[in-house]
C-alpha cells in the first residue's frame, strides 16, 4: 500500500465483535458517551474517496442504505460512512474526549462481482500532530459477500483518527468494486454500553402476522386495520430501522408515533405509492417536515373551497415525504436540489396568496389532489428559488400563457454559460426584465437560471421541461415529462367538469402511442404501474389507466389495504387468489390483483388452459380501453396458451380488443383519443395474421397458414373451435405445402 506519510506501526489494538444490529443516536454534544462520526465533520482537505467517487456520509456510494453481510443476511444501517477505495478519512479529535472508536468494517452488499475484484483492506491510524501516524489496525481481505467485521480500536490521548480502505492491488482495474463502508462508525467512552432495547410500539412482522391471524380475512375496520396498516409499514421500512430511528432522536420517535397511531395519516401515507428514493430517507424527510410544521395539522379551519386546512397540509407534508426520498433537482442544473421544508412553506403561502385577491394557483384543484396525484406537484423539476418568481413572471409578464413556445425559441445554437449573462455591468438589464432582485434569484457564474435559457432558447427537452414547470409553480398542478421519438414532450393534468384527473400531452409529436418515461416517470409511475419488467414498448401511457384509479379513490385505498393481505398468507394459494379477487371486486381497474391473480396462475402446473384463457378474456374485457396495461397482463399468459386451439384464439381475442379500443369513443373512455392513439400503435406490434389467401400464384385458392401455427400441423384432420362462437371448422392440413385443403364449417 503506497503511503505518503511515515507511519510509525504498534501493537494491534484488540479487536472485539459486538452484536450486530442497527444502532443510532442524535448528534451528540462531547458529554455524551458516544457520538457517530458521520455527525461530527472530517477534515476535508486530508480527506479524499478513490476518482470519480466522493465519501458519502449515512448512504453507499448509490446514495442508498448502508448494507452489510452480517451472519450471512444483509443488514442495513442508518448511520455510517462509505469512502470508495484508496480512500482515506481524517478526523481532527482534539475536541472530543472518547476512548475507543468502533465501527463494522466491510464491502457495501451491493458489490457482489468477483470479476477481476482484488478486494479492500482496511487500517485504522492514530496521531498526534495530524503528519506521522501509528496504525492501530490492519484487516484482511474484504469483498462484497465478506462477512461484516467489528471493530474497537483504543484511541485514548489520540489528535487525530485516520481510516483508510485500500484498493489492495496496483493494477488499473482494482478499484472496481471497492465502496469500502465503516457501518455505525462512532466513537465511545469506556463505560459506553449499546442499547439493546426495543422500542415497544414498533413490533416485529411475525408479531403483526400472529395477531392478524388471528382474525382470518375478516373485514378491514377498526383496530384490525391499524394493525394491518402498521404491519405493511413496518415491513416497508424495515423493524431494525425504524427501532434505530426511533432511538436516533426524539423527532424521529414521535414522528414514527403519529404515523404509525394515526389510521388515517398512515393510510395516506402507504396509499400515496413507493417512495422515490429510500422509505428510510421517506421517514427522515416526514420527521424534518412533522417537526417544523407539527402546528399546521391542527389548524381546521376551512378553505372557501370547503377544504380542511389541516387536511390539506397532511397531504402536502406526506406527498413531499414521498417524493423528496430521493433527489429532486432543477432540471437546468442536477447540482440545485429542491428541500422539501423550502418547498412546502412555497406552496403553502401560494395556495393562500396573502395579501392578494387572487388565487396564485389552481386552489381548488390543487386540495381536491390525493396524495399519489399531489406528489406529481411537489416533484417539478425546478429549483424552490425560481418557484414563486415563475408563477409571477407567467402571471404577470406573459398573461398567464402556458405554451413553453411563449418563453423559448427553438433552437440548437444555445450558449447558456456566456459572460453576458452573469456580468456586473448587465445586472440591472437582467434585473429590470425579469425582477431577479424582488423574488432574490441568484445571479452568478455556474448557478444557470431559467431566465437564461429564455434569452437563449432552447431544444424539445428544455422546452417541455420548461412547460412542466410552468404547469407546477403557475398553476400548482401535476405535470412530467415523457419521452417520444428523438423528441421530449410533457403531460400535464386537468380536471373534467366531474372532478376526474386527465391528463394531457405538451410539446406533442408523436402521440400516446408512442410516449415513454422519463424524468420522475423513470423512476417510478403513479400506483407504480407500469414500470416492471412485464412492461414493453412506450408504456408512459400507463397513468391513464393509474389516474382512472385515482379517480376512484375510496375503491383505490381499499383494495390496496386489501392487498396487504398477500404478503402475510403468500405461501396460501388458496387465500392468495381470495385476497386478489376481493381486492378486484372492491376495484375492478386495479393492476396490482390482475398481475397478482395472473403471477399467481403462473406459479400452479395444474392450471389449465382453459383456466389461462378464461383469465385472458376476464383481463381483456376489464381492461378494453386500457390496451397497453392489457396487452402487457395478456402477452404474461401468452406462453401458457400453447395448442392451436387456444394459441389461435388469444391472438384473435387480444386483436380484437385492440380494434374495440382502437375505436374508443367519450362514451367509453374520458381519455378516447388516447386509448385510440395507444391501441393503434399495439395494433402495429401484434402479429394478427392466421392464414392468408390468394386467387392466383403458387397458391392459388389456397389458404396459407401464419408460420408460427405450423409447428402443430400434421397430415390428419384437426377441429378448431372457435371459443366465441362454439362453431367449428374441420380443416385437413397439407405438411408440405402448409396450407388447407378444405375447409367446412358446421353448428
């Protein structure tokens, strides 16, 4: 190991294992007997991560949790460091009185390649000037399915801790799967004991299992359903997590407390979908917003749109906890990160517009949003500096125009780093155009804005994000954007005279047939579906059929509730497809229970193909003017239908509903022209063709069959039924020239 320093080397500190699980407190003051180095900061000019890497404090180099392969399970961390190897980090000690520093040193779970992998070495280093350094300890090789080791290290009279993970090879490729972590890195004092205690009120998943078995499937009310609530909650974010948040500090406690006591914040909460980065970070941001604006979910005053206040802020405070998980960014600039404290108060005040008599955004829309729909506000990709500075400027400068084309050119010659637009000189001409010092926008080299690309214009993407966030600060309403062929577009949403979501295509071009994800849509879509690995082709159009079940929100929440069911009976087919079918009487449109009814099927060798058709048809008639959620769900079942018969009669069922929805109009569907747009487009991808026929060539009055039928043929009569019609027609087929002879058809 190459090293700059001179090190003096000494005894191996002892080394001792402690009980592996998920620890934490607050940021602790030097009285305290521990204190957690990700709290306290390291010298960042002694300090450093491998190239292209930074240390990371409390997450991996992913900016997720904290993994260890501890007694041969993965065991996440909420406090640590991660400083990818070579990589060192130093800390100046001298304030701080601790005895010992303690860590569970190993490779991030993540990294489980073991091509061309050389593996991490770890040596932990004291001093006491900061320049020649005593090593305390050096380990052995770790890689990624290593077991997690414990350390505690004397650092007693010690200036200065040094960690270093090493690369453990010279050559150019071995850094390749070194994220070196230091889980639960703290220091102690030698009467320091960890706390071993639970937290009472969060309980384990079996023990949530055990007393809703109790009371089989009854009806989801009362205690039994908090039970249940709390149990999927607990098993989204883990036991072991949640006891060290909750031990962490006060203000996750009682955070954790109100979620998991108050039935219906708790349902909101778990309805309003996954979170887009960690349900850990979830929690963490839920506690920053609970603590500050605790006050707000008191006030039941009402809006003159007949809307609770506290019902209001409730939504916006978990939507935000939801969608600020993960890093939501001003799409101008990826370094400019919204808060989500900052963002709530925003549209906090713009829903009140104090001092205004008229309403800044859409109010009565914008409160009548569930938590799912609001958080497709909450995420725009805009920086919380230019929020309230786009909504005036649209309001007053543009008279409300939405069209991106009213702000920006379209054009490829887009220099947005020149000097004019960040000089002193120009300030004021800036300033008097776009009232950059009323609403306080930064005005510097390397912090681009808005207004910039308004001077400059802009291609489809920075014209659609442009119009997506129009649609967020102006009118406080959910928008993103969506992919076409080398082409950017947005959707925004509206309400129907009826209250029912819509949405909408911005910068269009190539229709819903043809629109995929991107953006927030490419990390998760609304209910989450639509982004599995049964989807195919451009399947942003999924959040129609998302939003037909948001429209129906009291059926959405319930069968999702019911749906909680199936993880605690998932080794109970029987109940399984009760749970499934209940859910789908409770709400028809739901693609949680298709898809699970249809995973389901999958699993059981004794369904038959007549059970796998039925299905198809149960599925195809639901979702008729939803034709991709459909043809996604069919082409599942499509392998199991493997006959003529039945192979032939799915083709004709799923073609035929394309057609049907091909035809859509708003008698069926509030989004006719997409479904049209969507089906058209699968029409193109479905092979239809089961025989041809022609009057003259080499088969000549022959019907000639689709190539994927012929592996059934054979020279014998075969009886294919039509399953709609229960007419069937007697064809003798020729191997040779694969085509029918005769065809007669009868009652």
């Amino acid at each position: 190991m190459g090293k700059k320093l001179k090190i003096v080397l000494s005894a191996l500190a002892l080394c001792l294992l402690f009980t592996h699980k998920i620890y934490a407190s607050e940021s602790q003051p030097a009285s305290k007997n521990y204190t957690y180095l990700s709290d306290i900061s390291y010298d960042k000019d002694k300090s450093f991560a491998a190239s292209g890497h930074s240390i990371h404090l409390d997450e991996n180099d992913s900016n997720q949790m904290i993994t260890l392969k501890v007694n041969e399970k993965s065991q996440p961390y909420i406090k640590g460091l991660c400083a990818w190897a070579t990589s060192e980090i130093v800390y100046d000690l001298k304030d701080y009185d601790y005895d010992y520093f303690t860590a569970d040193l190993g490779v991030d779970i993540s990294e489980q390649c073991t091509y061309f992998n050389t593996g991490v070495r770890f040596y932990i280093y004291t001093s006491d000037d900061g320049e020649e350094w005593t090593e305390k300890y050096n380990s052995s090789t770790f890689y990624g399915g290593s077991e997690a080791k414990s350390v505690k290290v004397d650092i007693k009279n010690a200036k200065y801790l040094k960690l270093t993970a090493d690369d453990n090879s010279d050559n150019w490729w071995s850094a390749w799967y070194d994220e070196a972590v230091y889980a639960n890195a703290k220091l102690i004092k030698e009467d320091y004991k960890e706390d071993t205690s639970d937290i009472a009120e969060i309980k384990t998943v079996d023990t949530y299992d055990q007393q809703l078995k109790q009371n089989d499937l009854q009806e989801i009310t009362g205690d039994y359903e908090l039970t249940l609530l709390q149990r999927q909650f607990v098993k989204s974010v883990g036991y072991e997590i949640l006891q060290a948040l909750a031990k962490y500090s006060d203000e996750y406690k009682d955070t954790i407390s109100w979620l998991m006591n108050d039935k219906e914040t708790l349902r909101l909460y778990l309805a309003g979908g996954k979170p887009e980065g960690s349900y850990l970070n979830s929690v963490k941001v839920l506690s920053r917003l609970y603590t500050t604006y605790k006050t707000d979910l008191a006030n039941d005053n009402i809006t003159s749109h007949g809307t609770k206040y506290s019902d209001l802020y409730r939504k916006m405070i978990l939507s935000l906890s939801l969608t600020a998980s993960g890093k939501n960014y001003f799409f101008f600039d990826g370094t400019q990160v919204s808060d989500p404290v900052t963002r709530y108060q925003i549209y906090k005040d713009l829903h009140l517009h104090k001092g205004q008599d008229q309403e800044l955004i859409e109010n009565e829309i914008f409160e009548s949003l569930t938590v799912e729909e609001m958080r497709f506000v909450m995420n725009t990709i805009i920086d919380d500096e230019e929020i309230v500075w786009l909504n005036h400027y649209v309001r007053n400068d543009k008279n409300g125009a939405t069209s991106p084309y009213s702000y920006i050119k379209y054009t490829s010659g887009y220099e947005y780093t020149k000097d004019q637009y960040y000089s002193e000189e120009n300030y004021d001409k800036w300033d008097e155009k776009y009232h950059l010092s009323k609403y306080n926008i930064p005005y510097k080299k390397g912090n681009p804005k808005l207004w910039i690309m308004f001077e400059e214009g802009a291609v489809c993407g920075g014209l659609s994000k442009t119009g997506s966030c129009i649609w967020g600060t102006y009118k406080g309403l959910p928008n993103t954007c969506i992919s076409q062929p080398a082409h950017c577009a947005f959707i925004y949403y509206t309400q129907d005279s009826n209250g029912n979501g819509i949405w909408n295509l911005g910068n269009n071009v190539s229709g819903w047939g043809k629109s995929g994800k991107t953006e927030h849509l490419n990390t998760r879509t609304m209910n989450d579906w639509g982004s599995g690995s049964y989807t195919s082709g451009w399947n942003a159009n999924y959040i129609l059929l998302a939003q037909a079940a948001q429209n129906e929100y009291d059926s959405y929440e319930k069968a999702e509730e019911i749906l909680m069911l199936a993880d605690i009976y998932k080794d109970d087919d029987e109940k399984l497809e009760s749970i499934y079918r209940k859910a789908l009487k409770t709400e028809k449109l739901n693609f949680d229970a298709w898809l699970g009814l249809v995973n389901l099927y999958e699993k059981d060798d004794q369904k038959t193909e007549e059970e796998y058709y039925a299905l198809a048809k149960e599925i195809a008639e639901t979702y008729t003017y939803y034709p991709h959620p459909m043809y996604d769900l069919l082409n599942l079942i499509k392998s199991h239908l493997t006959s003529t018969t039945y192979s032939t009669s799915f083709t004709l069922l799923q073609t035929n509903t394309l057609k049907t929805a091909a035809k859509a109009t708003d008698k069926e569907s509030i989004q006719a022209s997409a479904v049209r747009e969507v089906a058209n487009q699968l029409l193109g991808n479905v092979d239809v063709e089961i025989a041809s026929f022609s009057f003259d060539g080499d088969h000549a009055g022959e019907i000639i069959l689709s190539r994927r039928y012929r592996r059934c043929m054979g020279l014998q009569l075969r009886w294919w039924k039509n399953m709609d019609t229960d007419r069937e027609t007697q064809c003798k087929i020729n191997r040779k020239r694969n085509c029918i002879h005769h065809i007669r058809e009868g009652n």
